[in-house]
C-alpha cells in the first residue's frame, strides 16, 4: 500500500509536495487509522537556491566581501584587497548595512609563518550588531586565557572545542545569531544567543549571551535597534579574510487556525486540553 500509493503520485506527479502528501495520506490510511493535525496554516517555506558549495553564498544572501573590494564595509581605506583576500588594516570595518537575526558565513586566515603568542598571535574578531565579539585568535598551539581564544564569546565562555586548523590554512565560521531583545523603557526583554561552527564543528550551541564583550569591564546589555551592524575588528594583525555572506533569518510563519485535533476517517475529535 505505502510503495503503490509513494510511486503512483512520484511518476504521475513529480511535484516533491504531492510526493510528500502521498506519504502523509499512505501513512495516514495504512499504518495508522488516526492522524494528529496541529491545526495550524503554514506560509510556505521561501525557496533559496543554494551554492555550489555549502560555503559558497545562498541565493537570499548579502555578500559582504566575495573577493572584489570592500564597498559594503565602512573605514576600509586601510585595508588591503589583494588576489580575492582582504586583509587586516588598521581600522575596524562595519558594514553599511544593519542586520537582525541572522546567518554569517565568514572565512579567514591566519598569518605564516606564526608571529606573536597569546593574544597578541592572529587577533581579530567578528563583532555581531557591532558590540558581540567572537573572537578571532590564532590558536593552533597558542596558549591564551580559554574564554579568549578562538571561538569564544569574549570574557564570557570558551568554545566547546578547540578546532583551529594551521596559520595559512583556511577556517570557516557560520554562526547563527538571534538578537537581543529590548522593552520600551530600556530593560532587557529577552538575551542574544549564539550558535557557531568552526570548520565543520560545533563550538557554540545557543549559547546565551550575558551583554556585550569589552576588555575592561563585565558584560552588560544597552538598548540598541533591533538591527545592528556586523564588524570586523583591527587589533594590529594582518589578519586574512574572504567569503563574507549573511542572511537575515525568521521563524517559520504559521495562523493557529483551529485547536489540535485528530483525524480518524471523516471524524475529527479536539485534543483535551491538559489531559491526565
Ligand atoms: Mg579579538
């Protein structure tokens, strides 16, 4: 029953939505004689045309430096563009646009042959709505304080590993970001959190977030716009970087149309609530 009915719409469809309603309905009419419906109307999904790669930048996305120059980035005179790699100048950049919640994908380098130790060694940062670092650092067999290396939220927690790979080898960052949110009076409405992946592993996961990340005093959280900036910090390293895309996330769409209920046939019957 579940093959016939699968390739039945497969071939006379081939529509990967009437495909999945013939999984749903084989399912529904074979296997189980009741269906859970969560009655709520989803918008459907956007569709986005990946890269190439999974590193490459999504149809949707904003291309902060794809290798050309830095024409989306502020105070980037000193910056040296040079063979599709940016490189560390003597000013931090901030992107012209601002940002909410969101994706980043960035890549960089660090210097070789090593030059330096501790925090002195490949120093930059990304700086998420230009007040949250996640530290750039060299730290391939480099010593520093944990919550300072590479991957940690600044002063706040290290990253779960340690997955730097070697000076003049390429690292890859994707970081998924949800913005902090603010009252009208000013008062924090809910924390940033953090999700980040470090060539291919996981350093951050949801990672809450207890204000901004300067040097010289705790964290603590401002009212600021819900969009903000994305900046790249100058802490006197040439620091390489190339591939910068970003795209603004939101939570699935849905209209709660009706209460839960289940399905049996032509008969449907609410979902109790609070049930013992
Ligand atoms: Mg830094």
């Amino acid at each position: 029953m579940f093959v016939n009915t699968f390739q039945f719409f497969s071939s006379a469809q081939s529509s990967k939505r009437l495909a999945a309603m013939a999984i749903t309905f084989a399912c529904a009419s074979s296997a189980f004689s009741q269906e859970y419906l969560n009655g709520i109307k989803w918008t459907a999904p956007a569709i986005i045309t990946p890269g190439a790669r999974d590193s490459d930048a999504p149809s949707d996305a904003v291309k902060l430096f794809d290798g050309k120059d830095l024409s989306q980035w502020k105070n980037a005179d000193t910056w040296v563009v040079k063979d599709g790699v940016a490189i560390c100048g003597k000013a931090q950049i901030t992107t012209k646009e601002e940002f909410g919640d969101c994706q980043l994908h960035v890549e960089w380098s660090a210097p070789t042959p090593a030059v330096g130790s501790g925090q002195g060694r490949c120093n930059s940062g990304i700086f998420m709505m230009g007040r949250y670092e996640l530290q750039v650092l060299d730290s391939f067999d480099n010593l520093t304080y944990f919550d300072g290396q590479a991957g940690a939220i600044y002063k706040q927690t290290p990253p779960m590993a340690n997955a730097m790979r070697k000076p003049g080898e390429w690292n890859t960052y994707d970081i998924f970001w949800t913005g902090p949110r603010f009252k009208e009076d000013g008062s924090l409405e809910s924390p940033a959190y953090i999700t980040a992946v470090h060539n291919g592993v996981l350093i951050l996961n949801h990672f809450q977030l207890l204000g901004d990340t300067p040097f010289n005093r705790p964290p603590q959280y401002k009212a600021h716009s819900p969009k903000g900036p994305i900046s790249i910090q100058d802490h006197g390293n040439p620091v390489r970087f190339r591939n910068i895309w970003i795209r603004e996330i939101a939570n699935a769409k849905g209209v709660q149309e009706r209460e839960p209920f289940l399905r049996s046939g032509d008969k449907e019957t609410p979902i109790a609530k609070n049930p013992k």
